[in-house]
C-alpha cells in the first residue's frame, strides 16, 4: 500500500477522537460514540482507497454508518477491507477513565477476518513472547512458559485481564501463580496491544473479549511484531451459524494473526481519546486548539509513527 495512505488513515483517526473527547465524562456513551463514528465515516471520504468495512458498528440495519458492507474511501485508489472501532471503550469515555481510543486497520481485499461480534478467547504478547505460547496452554503453563522465555520470575510478570465476571476462575488462577494482575474495566483493543511496548510493564494479555476487537488488535501485533492467538466462543447455534455464514468452516479453529489480517501488508491508526498506556488523549490547550497523540503503523515495513498534532478549532462545536 501506498506509503502516504498511512498518513491519510491517522487524519481520520484524528478527527473521531476530537469528535469523542467533548463527551469525556458526561455519562453519555451512545452520544461519545454516534460522534466519533460520524466524523470518521466523514473523513473516509477524502482517502483515497476503494474500501470495503468488514469489521464495523453493526449490520446495515442496526447501525446508521460504517456499517459492515459500506463503501468508504473516495472511490479512487486500491481495493482494501477496512476494519474501524471509532470508539473503542465508549463507558470508558462516559465515566473520564483512561484507555479510550479511535482505532482502525486497512489491508488488502480479502486480507481481514469478518469476525461475528461475538467472544473471542485471546492470548496477547509482544516481541519477546512472540511464538512461544499457546493458547491451548492452561493459565499456570502459560505463564511458567513466559517467565521462563523472559528469563525472570513469576512475581515479577504482569498480566493483563478485562475485568469480568466471566473471567473469575481465570483470576482466581493467576492469582494461586503470584503473578501481578492489572484489570481492565474496558479498552480490549489497547490491553492487547500493550504487552508490545515495553513502556507499558505488561508481558501478556489473556482472556475473553470482543472477535472485532481481536482483529484490530491482531493488525496492531503485526505491526509491531508480536503475536495474538484466538478462538471464537459461538453461544449457542445461531452464533455458530453466524460464523459459518460469514466464511467460518471451523468456528473453534486455533486463529493466528495471519489468520485475522492475512499475510500481505496492512496500516493501523489509532488516536487517543483519553490517556493510556501508550497513548496520550486529547487535551485542550490555549489559543483555541486541541493537541491529539496518534499511532500508525504498517506491517510490511514495520515503521512505527508517533504522531502529535495541534489543531485549530476556532469553532468547536456544542455538545446537543
């Protein structure tokens, strides 16, 4: 893909955060969210790609805009499947937490899983425990193998883990290997991706969250060269149909990365919406202007960007 696509994709990013951050805090998750994702779908529109959502908010008929099937892009350029999450951690922005993000991931035709919104199990590492873990470990192997590829002990490991009920027995054991646990009230995309950067202190993710979610995250550790491990968690027939609809034949299948985003190149953006772990979120500075810090990364070169950006916003518009 081009290599000035990459830059077009963070200004679309850019532009949902800024849309989300007026609602930081009021309680309000469904405005946080139409916000966002109306001014991404609105900046789409001036990247030149051909592009087709297959990870979006929704069906056509649930979801007003970047629905799964929409054309977006400016109609010129490459044919790409685009994944989005325009929000990602809509309560988390409701409530003023950290790890809010607008994220999305763009790969060749064909290249990126249409993930049902269902579960998905997932084990999440960086560079370090690339290749040496699997999810089909129990919870206490998983570990004993990262503390010993790491080279340190099991005290001194953080996982990362959505804060659940679901995910109870999980916990409880982690807890019986003397790992350190840091939870995750929302953010699957962000706890995922975390263990790849060193500044983060975490060493892996695991447990259960969002099959879209997963994806990005998965066009993410590409990226930056670490690895996500999934398996879907169909609830009953109908979901399980729902996969094999969607191209699934093997609903339970172990799924790679390559699996997720294919194995040609692919672009990820996020920007930040409220701070986290490797991102800062939007802030409001003098002279009218707002300050975003965004990521975008491509797998094919493995260039990673940070990306600060002022903008002027001498008509901010009110919150309705």
């Amino acid at each position: 893909m081009e290599r000035e696509l990459a830059l077009e994709l963070v200004r679309v990013t850019e532009l949902a955060a800024l849309a989300a951050a007026p609602w930081m805090g009021r309680g309000d998750k469904n405005s946080a969210d139409g916000a966002a994702t109306e001014a991404m779908r609105a900046m789409f529109d001036t990247v030149s790609i051909r592009g087709t959502v297959v990870i979006g908010e929704g069906e056509m008929d649930e979801a007003p805009m970047l629905y799964i099937g929409e054309e977006v892009g400016s109609m010129h350029g490459r044919e790409v499947d685009v994944a989005v999450d325009p929000l990602e951690g809509t309560e988390i922005v409701a409530k003023g937490l950290n790890n809010a993000m607008s994220v999305l991931a763009v790969a060749g035709k064909g290249q990126l899983l249409h993930a049902p919104d269902m579960y998905m199990e997932k084990l999440a590492v960086g560079p370090a425990l690339a290749g040496k873990l699997s999810l089909n470990d129990s919870v206490r192997v998983t570990v004993e193998k990262a503390a010993l590829a790491l080279g340190k002990p099991i005290s001194d490991l953080t996982v990362v883990i959505l804060d659940r009920e679901r995910h109870a027995d999980k916990i409880q054991e982690l807890r019986s290997t003397g790992v350190r646990i840091k939870f995750l009230s929302d953010g699957d995309v962000a706890g995922a991706i975390a263990p790849a950067f060193p500044e983060a202190g975490i060493d892996l993710y695991l447990g259960s969250g969002g099959a879209p979610e997963g994806v990005l995250a998965a066009a993410a550790l590409k990226c930056l060269g670490g690895e996500i491990q999934g398996k879907l968690m169909p609830d009953g027939d109908e979901q399980y149909q729902r996969c094999i609809s969607m191209g699934l034949d093997d609903p339970y299948k172990l799924l790679t990365v390559d699996d997720m985003v294919g194995t040609d190149d692919v672009i990820f953006a996020a920007t930040g919406v409220t701070p986290g772990e490797f991102l800062g979120g939007v802030r409001y500075t003098e002279g009218q202007r707002a300050e975003t810090h965004s990521i975008v990364m491509r797998a094919k070169t493995r260039t990673i960007r940070f990306v600060r950006s002022l903008h002027y916003l001498p008509n901010k518009p009110l919150l309705r």
